[in-house]
C-alpha cells in the first residue's frame, strides 16, 4: 500500500546518509522502522488506553489475591 510522510530535514539527512552507506532504498529502511516499531506503540498507546478505562472505573481490575484465590494458589 504506497504512503507518503513529511520528514524534518535533519531526519532526511540521516535517511540519505544511511541509504548511501549502505546501497538500500529510503523504502526499505522505512519498512524497517515501521514494522519494528509498530510493536512500541501498540504496547504503549494500547496500554494507555487500557489505563483510562481503568482510572475512569470503565475496566474491572483484580487484585493479586482474588487471582490466586481464583486459580486455587491462595495458601
């Protein structure tokens, strides 16, 4: 799927510099970083998400001994 995006020029620079050191395209190295990164900021924004719900009492929260209980670990 082609998508475009706006870099700062020092970002360019960077990406310019890397793509000649190296002989790979500007498109692989933003391959590269999307998809490595994509992981970071599902972990981050989901679980930021998932805070919200909780501060505003829209998520149920457990306590560590309600899930012991629950899972027969209670001593």
């Amino acid at each position: 799927m082609p998508t475009s995006i706006r870099l700062d020029a020092a970002t360019e620079q960077r990406l310019n510099h890397l793509t000649s050191a190296t002989g790979r395209s500007k498109a692989f190295y933003l391959r590269e970083l999307v998809e490595r990164g994509l992981d970071d900021l599902e972990d981050y924004y989901l679980a930021e998400s998932t805070m919200q719900r909780v501060y505003s009492g829209e998520e149920k929260t457990y306590s560590l001994d309600d899930v012991e209980h629950e899972l027969g670990l209670a001593d």
